[in-house]
C-alpha cells in the first residue's frame, strides 16, 4: 500500500504534446504551471520527471463494459477501473448490459456508488433506453437521469434499438435532461447468426456473414430521425467505410450526430478470422483494410468524434471454444491510447492536442461530464490528467494487464507509447507505470 | 502433411499423391482378403459433433482395413446444449493416446483449432466443418471423375493414376452458400487444372464469391447447353432453405427450385455423351435431382460411395505412415 501525497511536481513534461513545462498538482487542483524552473514548488511535493513526456487531460471512455452486476467472473467495477487507470482513462461510461440489466435507478446507482468505492476512476452508468434490453418498451429514462448516478447517455448496446418508433421517442424524451442515445447499430434480421464480416474471407471461410449494410442502414435512418426530432444522437462503434460516409453527409447538413470508433477498428481486419480464433470475434466485426483506412481517415478529418474502446472482457471459457459458439468482445482499456499513437500519431495524421479532443475532451462533452474531465490543462482545473512516454514500446501480454480477463486482441504484439502516470482529482491512480491502490485500501 | 483440413491448402502434388495413393487402395479392395496391416496398434478416433452416418462409417471401413483400432465418439450437442467443450474433448482424445482424429463438426473451423491450439498432437482430418470444408468428398469426387473421364476414356492406366484434371469442366449446382462441398470442389478442382462453373440462384451463392477461381452462372440450362460441361456435381438442398426460418426461404417454393435448378431427363439430355452425373448424398429425389437423373448411366453417385473409402484409406495412410515408399510401408 502506499500513502497518498496530495502534491506532486511533474518536470518538463510537455502538455498535449506542446513546449516543456513543470506542472504542479495540489488539493486536486492544478496548482501552476510554468516553463521549467520557473514555478514554485512546494517542498514536500513528489518529483515526477516526465522529460519528452505528453501530458493529457485523463482519458474518458464513452463505451466501457465492466460487467458488474452479474459476470463478475469475467469483471468487476473494481478491475475494470484498475485497468482503465492503467490506459490512462480517469473516467469510464459503463455500459448497461449487465445482469440485472441497468435499466432502473437502483441498478445505475448502484454500478455508480461501486465505481466511487473503488477510486480508480469515475463511474458513469450508461442507462439502458429500453427494459430488459428487450427493445419493446422505453425504461424509466428520466429516474436514471435523476438519480444519483446522473444518467446522460443511454444505450441498449450488445443490441439495436431496431423498432423505429421505439428509437424515435427514445430520441426525443432524452431531450428533456440533456440526455443522447448512443444506438449499436445492427440491423438484426440481417445480422441473424452472423459471426464476422461479410465478404471475400466469409465466403471462403465459412463463417456467417455480418454485412455491412446492416450496420449503414440503421445508421441512415437514425440520423434522419435525429434531425427530423430535432434531437441529438451517438452512433456507437462504427465500423465500416459507408457508415463514415453517411455521417459526414449528416453532419454537412447540420444534424446533431457524433460518432465512436474501437481502437481495434482502427487497426486490426477481417483477414484475423481465418485463425478461427474468437479472440478476434467482435461485435461489430473486424472489417476490411479499405474499411480501417475509412475510419481512420473519418477520425483524422472529424468526422468521427471519439476513440471509444468497447471494452468487453470475457472469461477463458467463454473465448477457448468454437469461433460460432464463441462470445463477441475484446478488452481494450490498456491498449487504446497506443493503439491511437500508432494508427494516428505516429504517421502524422494527428497531432497529441488531436488525442486529447478525441480522448478526453470529446467524449466528455457527449457523455455530459465535461465540468470534471476533458478539462484544458491549466491553472484551477480538476488535477485529471495522464501523463505518457511516447517513445516507450512494450509487447502487450494479457496476463499481466490489470483487466480482469485476457481477452486482448493485441497479445503478443508490440505496441508504442506507455501511460506513466494518471491522476484523478489530483491522487495518482498510476505511478511509474503501475496501479497505486487508494489511500487505506487493503493490499491487493 | 500433418493434417487434412482444407483442400486449398493442397499443392498439386499433394492432391495427386492423395488421388495415386487411393488408387492403390482401391485396387487392394479387389482382393479376396481386403484388410491390410500398415496402421496396426495405431489409434484413429471419430469425433462426430454432427451426425452423418454415411461418412463415419465410410471414414470407419477405412481405418479397419488399414488395421488401425477404431474409436468412434459422438459428441452431439452446441455449446448452447452445454456439451463436454471442444477443448475437454481434445484433451482427453489426447490423454487416451488418439494418432488420427477424424473430426465432423457444425462449428466452421472446429477442426483448425483442434490442429492449431495446441490441445492434442494427433493428426487431424476434416470430416466437414459447418460450412467451409470437406476435404475427403472433394478428393473422392475428383478421383471419380478422373477414373471416368482421364482413365477410361485416355486409354491409360484405367484409375489415370499420374494424371490430373487439366481442361475438363465440372458445373457445380445448388446451395453453393451453404456448401462445404462446393467450397473443397473449387479449390481442388482448380489445383488440378479442371474450369468450374458455379450454378446457384443468386440467394445461394456468398458474397465474395467474385475471388473464387471459378465461374458463377444463374442458369443452369444455359451451363449445360452452352458450356457442355463434363460433369455435373448436384448439390443436396437442405429443408430448413425453403422455409421462412432464420434468415427466410432462399428460394419461392420447392417447386421453382426444380424447374430452374433441378437435373431431370431433359436437362441430362443436354450433356455430352460421355458427361456424368454426381451427387455427394444423401439425394433428394425430385428436388434436385430426379429419378430418372439418380437412376441413368450417367450416375456415379454409388461409385462415389465405394471410392470414398479407398480415398479415406489413402488419406489416412499418408498422415499416419507417412512416405508410403519407406521400409515396411508395402501396401
């Protein structure tokens, strides 16, 4: 266990990648900020070096699963926000289809208060739009958004909200607090039995077809309903080329649309399946190399809003199986930030200010959080922020990641970049690269 | 070779190994006494996720007349029956000292991830895997057309042992979506020079099938008049395509899919004389394929049966005795 210091002084690091600077952190604050030895720095502080190191506003995940209620097997709240901490996210929106499903106040609530008992990171609960997932009937949206947990986003993901009615007033009654509905878009009598993208490696390999225009079909109609209410919405995970197009196209003609792209989107395509290895199976599928260079070109200009990770972590036994009779899902909290670096930084097609707006600042402003994350790195704001050595690498290994299960797609390969430190309100969740337990925590 | 899992990872050489070597078998099948020692006291398993009778016990005369003990395991039921796991069931074949793991499963690439994930070190062969593969039915159908249309008709060596299948043109007809079948016939045919034309109606063939080395036709009598194919290989049609269950019917009622896609009397007499007519079975008579179609001279469908064991003898050998010139390997 260790003691918690309340003031740290992190030397020359280089805020959203910008000129050296020593940042002092104190009472959860940014306490100053200066070029290098131009603060002063109180004499107790703890010295973090953070040469040729990126300092981030802490990361914000719109799509998280932490699978607490119901298959803690798979995650708690606890390991999840460990392993969101340790990707260098001080905040997380946790998805609402767990066991029961966070369809109530209760339910959200509770997810809420596990995620604050555990102090790794902030909870959100997303809600779910309708009861049961079972899309017939809208959920008590308003007791959500009331309640403690402060619901904004809501979300039947795993599944579609299919019936257009239904998706219609889910639209217009979040209206009332502020809310967005972040559809999985899925249309399901296309998509029945589907295990992976549908094309040249489907056809040859045999596995089901998920075509695209399932995804783009649902996609199209919801930014029409969107604009014809009046309301706002969020497309979850896209995936494919066309649904790049048709939200470029929505937000031309001034509708209120924000899109997510996984980090294994941007990187990793259907080519993975002919190892018949489910850790590859994922929902919406890996697609083609003309689809990846799709969304990566859709985040560099905009279009995409967010890196959202769909963290899905899944049990050995639930992934050491048939690729049909598998679980779709890949965990993805500690590789996204690199993931990011690799497909978008790197090859200069963003810059690290970029990763912040599409990390942090962006999905903060969607999710309805941005009075405590998504912050500019100054003087008086909250002290969340995540502090990265770009010109580390590391080759990723499940087992030893903090995340509950070991479904990473990414096991085995190298990856750049490495999260050295995160701080949520000014308490370092992170410290040299590893996980420090809250202040009177039990040792783990 | 380790393992037989696909075709398309075939070299020609391979595939004509495979087809010489099943002539040898067949020709053993002729004698009085059929049984031959090379795999004795080795240990062949036939794991069945799915029930097909017909080529178990194809798969399993092939392994008793090679000698080898035979153990046959059902394993029915998906994980969604909550059966023994695909992993529990490798690791135990494995404990039990299994040398051939002849594996039918529902699941596409079961049998890749028993030879790939490390759970047992038998040899695998693919006994038909969901919708990919069936390795076995394509090496018996390509030995069948080559016993008839290179062998018999070339004035060779009768079985065309040596020879492969360049310019002979095969038209593969029916559910070419759902077939692992088709799929091993295309990429195998190709290996050996043969043209393949794909029949289907255009619910029936997968997206993607644009890569495929083949042809793909609607219409079945247009292949058959124009293209004058030298054999004609029926695919079976599966009851749960005509109904209105996942997915929808395929195709309007059973009654169309005969009048476009059906082989009948007519549409046999448009062959070339020397065509023949091919079936893997089990036939739906009147669906696909009419009686008089099954019943002609033209039909090999029985024959196909019986080289479907000297082809499974052949496959076997191979992965189990290896170099079939090395010491003590004289069939």
């Amino acid at each position: 266990m260790t003691t918690d210091p309340t003031t740290y002084v992190l030397r020359g690091v280089r805020p959203l990648g910008g000129d050296p600077a020593d940042v002092v952190l104190a009472g959860g604050v940014v306490a100053a900020l200066g070029a290098p030895g131009s603060v002063d720095v109180p004499g107790d502080a703890v010295e973090v070096d953070g040469a040729d190191h990126v300092l981030l506003p802490g990361l914000v995940d719109l799509h998280t699963h932490l699978r607490e209620p119901g298959r803690e097997d798979a995650e708690t709240v606890a390991s999840g926000t460990r392993a969101a901490a340790a990707g260098g996210f001080t905040a997380v929106h946790a998805m609402a289809n767990t066991s029961p499903v966070a369809d109530t106040a209760g339910v959200v609530e509770q997810v809420w208060r596990l995620g604050r008992d555990a102090g790794f990171a902030d909870v959100h609960p997303v809600g779910a739009v309708t009861v049961g997932l079972a899309g017939e009937r809208l959920a008590e949206l308003g007791a959500m958004a009331h309640s403690a947990a402060r619901v904004r986003v809501f979300s039947d993901d795993g599944r579609c909200v299919d019936d257009p009615i239904l998706m219609r007033r889910a639209l217009e009654y979040v209206k009332a607090f502020g809310g967005v509905v972040a559809q999985h878009a899925q249309e399901p009598r296309l998509t029945e039995g589907a295990q992976m993208n549908e094309g040249v490696v489907s056809a040859e390999i045999g596995l089901a077809g998920w075509p695209a225009v399932a995804e783009e079909a649902i996609i199209a109609r919801d930014v029409l309903l969107a604009e014809h209410v009046g309301s706002r919405l969020h497309v979850c995970h896209l995936s494919t080329a066309g649904s790049v197009e048709i939200v470029r196209w929505a937000k031309s003609r001034g509708i209120d649309v924000t899109a997510e792209v996984t980090p294994h989107h941007l990187v990793l395509t259907d080519e993975l399946a002919r190892t018949y290895d489910p850790t590859y199976k994922v929902n919406p599928p890996l697609r083609t190399a003309a689809d990846v260079e799709a969304v990566r070109e859709g985040l560099a200009d905009g279009t995409i809003d967010i890196v959202a990770t769909d963290h899905a972590p899944h049990t050995r036994e639930d992934k050491d199986c048939e690729w049909a009779a598998a679980a779709f899902g890949m965990t993805g909290l500690e590789t996204a930030l690199s993931v990011v670096q690799q497909t978008m930084v790197d090859p200069g097609r963003m810059t690290w200010a970029d990763v912040a707006r599409v990390l942090s600042v962006a999905p903060a402003r969607i999710g309805r959080v941005e009075h405590a994350h998504g912050r500019p790195v100054a003087v008086g704001e909250p002290a969340n922020l995540t502090l990265v050595d770009p010109a580390a690498t590391r080759v990723v290994d499940g087992a030893a990641q903090a995340t509950a299960s070991g479904n990473t797609p990414f096991a085995g390969r190298e990856l750049p970049g490495r999260v050295v430190a995160t701080f949520l309100r000014g308490r370092a969740t992170v410290l040299d690269g590893a996980v420090v337990e809250p202040a009177g925590a039990g040792a783990r | 070779m380790k393992h037989l899992l696909s075709t398309a990872d075939l070299s020609k050489d391979d595939a004509l190994l495979l087809l010489d070597t099943a002539a040898q078998m067949a020709a053993t099948q002729s004698r009085a006494i059929k049984k031959l020692p090379t795999l004795r006291g080795r240990t062949v398993v036939n794991l069945f996720f799915e029930d097909s009778t017909r080529t178990r016990i194809s798969f399993e005369a092939a392994a008793k007349r090679l000698s080898a003990d035979v153990i046959n395991f059902s394993a029915k039921g998906s994980s969604v029956s909550k059966g023994e796991s695909l992993k529990d069931t490798a690791l135990t074949l494995h404990a039990m000292g299994a040398d051939a793991v002849v594996v039918r499963h529902w699941a596409s690439g079961a049998p890749y991830q028993l030879a790939h994930a490390g759970w047992l070190d038998a040899a695998v062969l693919n006994a038909g895997d969901g919708t990919h593969q069936h390795p076995t039915q394509a090496l018996l159908d390509a030995f069948t057309i080559r016993r008839h249309l290179v062998g018999r008709r070339g004035g060779g060596d009768p079985d065309g042992v040596g020879a492969d299948l360049a310019g002979l043109r095969v038209a593969i007809v029916g559910d070419v979506l759902h077939s692992r079948v088709a799929r091993s016939n295309v990429a195998l045919l190709r290996t050996l020079g043969a043209e393949v034309t794909l029949v289907s109606p255009p619910t029936l063939v997968p997206v993607g099938v644009e890569t495929w080395p083949c042809r793909t036709s609607y219409d079945l009598d247009a292949t058959l008049a124009d293209w004058q194919p030298d054999a004609v290989m029926m695919l079976r049609v599966q009851r749960e395509r005509m109904s209105g269950g996942t997915g929808g019917a395929f195709f309007p009622s059973p009654l169309e899919y005969t009048r476009y896609y059906g082989l009948d009397a007519r549409r046999l007499a448009l062959l070339p004389d020397h065509a023949i007519v091919m079936h893997p079975g089990p036939m739906n008579r009147g669906l696909e394929i009419s009686a008089e179609a099954a019943d002609s001279d033209r039909a090999v469908i029985v024959e196909q049966v019986a080289n479907g064991v000297a082809v499974r003898m052949a496959a076997l050998y191979l992965l189990l005795a290896g170099d079939p010139s090395a010491e003590g390997n004289d069939l």
